[in-house]
C-alpha cells in the first residue's frame, strides 16, 4: 500500500493548511522536525484553538521515501492512541510532493517536564504525581492491543499539561509489538560480543534500522558513524543487535524517574557518549538510595533500581511499576509552585499527602505536625482532603499509642465522610477504629469495626478494601490465638490481594502467616513466611513493615536460641 493510500485510510484526520495559522513561537528544533505553537480553526469562521505543531524537515540530502514512511507511521501510530496521558491527535497536513508534512497535536501549556520542574519549587507527593502519570500513559501503551513500544521516552518527550497532568508525545520511534510481546522479548544472545550495533533514530518507519557500530578494545568503545543520544538507552540496545522493546521502555521510564526525582539528566557528569555507553553496559547506574530526596520514598528508589535490571526480563512489566506507584501519596502539582519556596503556601491536598509520608515512613511527630496544621486552618470547612487528614491523624495517634485522642479523630471523620457522602472514606476510617481497639485488646469492639468496614466494602465494591479488613480480622484471631479462624482469615485476604495484584497486601497476610507458625512453635515455617514478607516490604519501602517483621524474626531465634541473629534482628 502506498503512503498515499495509508493516509486516506485517515482521511478523517487530514486539514487542509489554511487551518493552521502563522506559528506563534517556536518551541524546539531538532534535527529531524521543528514544533511551534499555532492557531487552529476546524471550520471557517469558528473559534480558534492553540495547537501544537510538528513540522518535519525535508532538506536536499533527506531520502524522500524514509521522510514519507516517517511521517505517515507516526500519523498512524498516534491515531491508534487514545488515553489522558498521551499526546492527542488534533490533525495532518500533508503535500509530501512539496515536502510539506506537519502534525498538529494537543497544545499542552506548561512545556516537558524537565523545564516545568525546573519553574519552581514543588514538593515531593507533587514530583511522584508526575512520575505516576507518566507510568499510567505507558500502562496503556504496553497493554495496547497489540503492545505499542515508544522507545524514546525521556522527560523532553514528556509534556505537562494546563491541569499538571504528565503527557506522553513524540511516537516517531513508537513501534507495535506482537500481541504476545514479553517482558524480555527478543532478548536472547551474548552478552560478551566484542562488537555490537545500536539502532538509530528514524529506522522504524523505513523498515530499516541505521546502526552505529562500537568496537571494544581493552575495556574502552569506539565509536563510528551518526552520533546518536544514548544517556536513556537500555544496556541491551547497545549490547545486542535489536529493536527497542517493553523492557527498554522499563529501563527508560527509570531515568524519567531518575529525572524528575533530581533534576538531573542520565549521567550528567559524563560529557562523551562513548563513556557513557562503557557506563551502560558495566551496568552503572546511581545509588539512589544515597539520594536525599529519593530516601524519603523508598518505594521509589526500589521501583527505580528494578527498572534498572540488567537483564530485560528481570525488570518489572509495567503493571508491576503502575502497582507500587498506587502506595505513594500523590497530589497534582499546584500552579503557584513558580514562587520561592519561603511564600508558597501548600494547598491542603499536597500538606495532607506530605503528613500521610511522614507516616508511612514512621516520622509521626512529622506527620501529626502537618496534619494538625491542615485541619486548624481549614476551620469549619468541609471538603476530602480534611476527612483524609482527620483520619490520617486518627491512625498517626494510634501509632503513637495516643488511643483516646486517635479515637477523638476517628470520630470526626467518620461524621466528615457521612457529611459528604464518601461510603470509602466511612469504611477506611472504621478499618482504623478496628485497628485502634485492637491494639487496646478490646477485640469484639475491632471485629464489630472491620466487619462493618468488610460490608461497605463489600457495597461499594471494593476488592482492595474488603481484603484489608479480611486481613484486619485475621489479626484480631491472631493476637486471641484463634488460629483456625486466623489462617482462614489470612487465606480469604491473600487470595483477593493475588487476585488484584496487590504485593503489599499479600505481604501482610505473610507476616500474619508467620506470627501465627510462630506462635505454634513451627519455626522453619514462620521464617520463611517473615523471610518473604522482609523481601518485599524492603522492596516497596515500608519502614514499618520491615521493623515488625525484623521484630518477628527475633522472637524465632530467641526461641531457637540464635541470640546474635535475634539481637541482629531487633537493632
């Protein structure tokens, strides 16, 4: 099928170029296409609207035909595409007999996201909000049918649009998988040629990929034909004579992490993109975990080193990365964020996600300081975030044993939620009263709690829910050493978390599991069940987790008489 006939199959998006007003800037020029900012009138006469324009360039050296197959598989491409985090398809225009080939998109207004954090000062759950839509816009593109790789995602590919939501464009290096495409598809060779090639950009219209060819000699790459980008390429696209696929993409959405996290490009300190290669396949990459930012969120940093494994198929599929994002407290960023960091005052939702990280990371004081806050300067409004708060601060007083205030909180929010008619924001609270009678030992009061939390669950269709507070009345049988009705409880929960893809709910219902063995004197089998739940609540960075898991495990060797694995446990 010729070009010609591809593009009337998208007749419906063709405008004519009289549509298109004179550009109003420029907003970038690279080697290939230049994008500026347009009016745009769908009907004459009508209102105009602002639109993005990418406007591919033809000079005398370009292969006319490559220019043409680039230009009507990126229309294609992004005409398959449909999703709030990706780029939309507002039209072409087309005259590839005069060289003319431009594609008008969505104008997203506050620029990529390296250049829109680098505007202000934000706070974290505001950066992860970022990261999180951009993980959600590659969800759809790896769950396409069939699969779509970008292979090219970087934070100049990602734009932020006028409601700060991360937007996914540029498609010229997009390209469909096989409906069966695994995680570490085409992945298989050596690891140890001594010569290897590399696809440049604009070869996946064409049918053919350029190549630049690397030759290693004594630990050191040489480096001959078109210079090509490679600070977000993926070890085995340098290493392994093939196409991008999911798991670059994984490798890539780690360094757009990476970016947004510190401002900081791939390997910054390198200026040659020989060394950088050399830094690639020596398998380089930060320590995130040395990072003060990135520390405050462990889950993150683990997400970020999974997307950095060598092997292809050792990296997360993109559901595994859209699941350990759920447990990060986001908020969109706040347009004000251009201010200094001295007279920007948080909006409630951003104070309310940075006090629920304070908790989460076992920073309490932190957490009911900020909390506190929100809810004395909201006064006697009402609204989410203040329910959220008055809970959150319900389950910050728990944790520091101060029951009859954190009951105080719990009271209010319930009565906050009824107000504005949030059955999940009722149940999650009551999920915190069974929590609070528990650790007071007043366990038919927790089970009243979570069973009626279950049922709301239950009516609102909840899975998530309903198996916490499954897990929530486990653990009130556990500490009555109701065993039977315990393991019961523990089962039902992980069978709904597996279902759902939960890991951290699976992981409590270890930890349970193994109090329980414990409990019953089977050793081998309470550490292997702590073992487990150690693994992955150190992955998607649970302090809390971790200690009363590490607690769980000093008791068994205490009992055991492995006093220097205990004491090695409980510090």
């Amino acid at each position: 099928m010729s070009q010609e006939e591809r593009l009337d199959r998208l007749s419906k998006y063709r405008i004519p170029h009289t549509a298109i007003g004179e550009p109003e800037k420029s907003c970038g020029r690279g080697g290939k296409a230049e994008v500026v900012q347009a009016s745009f009138r769908r009907s004459e006469g009508g209102l105009p609207e602002l639109v993005a324009v990418k406007k591919l360039l033809c000079g005398d050296t370009t292969d006319r035909e490559v220019f043409s197959k680039e230009f009507v598989h990126e229309v294609e491409m992004l005409a398959r595409l449909s999703h709030k985090n990706i780029i939309r398809l507002i039209g072409f225009v087309e005259d590839l007999q005069h060289d003319k080939a431009w594609i008008a998109l969505s104008w997203e207004p506050n620029g990529n996201v390296r250049d829109f954090l680098a505007s202000g000062k934000w706070e974290i759950p505001e950066h992860v909000s970022l990261i999180k839509d951009m993980f959600e816009g590659l969800k759809y593109l790896h769950k396409h049918k069939p699969p779509i790789c970008h292979g090219d995602l970087k934070s100049l590919n990602i734009l932020v649009s006028s409601s700060c939501r991360a937007i996914i464009t540029d498609f010229g290096l997009a390209r469909l998988m096989s409906s069966n495409a695994e995680q570490g598809e085409n992945q298989e060779g050596s690891r140890d040629s001594h010569a290897v090639s590399i696809m440049l950009d604009g070869g996946c219209a064409s049918g053919t990929l350029p190549k630049v060819t690397i030759v290693a000699t004594n630990n050191q790459l040489t480096l001959t034909g078109p210079v090509w980008s490679l600070r977000w390429a993926a070890p085995e696209l340098i290493m392994e004579e093939q196409q991008p696929g999911l798991a670059s993409d994984i490798w890539s959405a780690g360094w757009v992490c990476w970016e947004m996290m510190t401002d900081r490009v791939p390997f910054d300190d390198i200026k040659r993109d020989c060394a950088v290669m050399l830094k690639v396949v020596q398998g380089t990459v930060p320590a995130v975990h040395e990072d003060e930012q990135l520390t405050q969120i462990t889950a993150l940093c683990s997400l970020m080193t999974d997307c950095w494994k060598f092997e292809p198929k050792n990296r997360p599929i993109v559901d595994q990365c859209c699941n350990a994002m759920k447990w990060i407290q986001t908020v969109p960023p706040v347009r004000g964020g251009s201010v200094s960091a001295a007279t920007k005052e948080l909006a409630p939702g951003v104070l309310y996600r940075i006090g629920y990280l304070h908790y989460m990371h076992g920073r309490h004081a932190k957490a009911a300081l900020l909390l506190e806050q929100l809810i004395a300067s909201a006064g006697s409004a009402v609204d989410l975030d203040v329910a959220h708060a008055t809970k959150a601060l319900g389950d910050v007083y728990t944790a520091q044993c101060k029951y009859a205030k954190a009951k105080e909180q719990y009271t209010i929010a319930q009565e906050l939620y009824a107000r504005i008619d949030d059955g999940l924001g009722q149940a999650n609270t009551l999920d915190g009263l069974g929590e609070l009678y528990r650790a007071q030992s007043k366990y038919n009061d927790a089970k009243e709690s979570l069973t009626r939390a279950k049922e709301i669950h239950v009516r609102i269709g909840n899975d998530l829910g309903q198996a916490n507070a499954i897990l929530g009345l486990g653990d009130v049988y556990r500490v009555q050493r109701k065993f039977p009705e315990a393991g019961e409880s523990y089962t039902r929960a992980e069978e709904i978390f597996a279902r759902i893809g939960e890991d951290l709910g699976q992981v409590g219902t270890l930890k349970g599991l193994g109090d329980i063995y414990r409990m019953q004197s089977k050793y081998g089998a309470a550490k292997e069940s702590y073992m487990r739940a150690q693994e992955i609540y150190a992955r998607k960075g649970s302090d809390l987790g971790r200690a009363n898991t590490l607690n769980g495990l000093g008791h068994v060797y205490r009992a055991e008489s492995m006093y220097s694995e205990a004491s090695e446990s409980y510090t």
